[in-house]
C-alpha cells in the first residue's frame, strides 16, 4: 500500500509543478498567496504544494502514513 501512495502523491506533485501555469490561466488566484509571495504567488504556491507531496510521497513510502 505505501507505493501506492509513493506513486499517487509523486504523480500529483510533479503535475502541480509542471503545469502549474495552466491551473492557474484555469483557476482563479489565491488572494493570501498573492500577498505573502508577491505577484506571482499563486504560481510559487502551486510549485511549493507539489514539492511537499513528492516528500509526503517519500515519507510514504518509508514510513506508515
């Protein structure tokens, strides 16, 4: 089951970061992104969502989640 999810977050965190300029041209922006990481925060935002679930994925897989 832990590469299971290895593989689910890994997927989601490298598509947060590659096409984050697509959700966001899709999405709407995120007004406290914005604020806290300047004008091009909700991009940064997206990029620092996908990094923490490639790590969540890894903690997945060596560790019970």
């Amino acid at each position: 089951m832990n590469w299971q999810n290895f593989f689910l977050y890994e997927a989601i965190g490298f598509v947060l970061i590659i096409y984050n300029k697509w959700i966001v041209d899709h999405t709407e922006r995120f007004d406290f992104a914005e604020r806290w990481f300047g004008p091009t925060g909700t991009y940064t935002f997206y990029k620092l969502v996908g990094t923490f679930l490639i790590f969540l994925g890894f903690y997945a897989l060596y560790n019970n989640i």
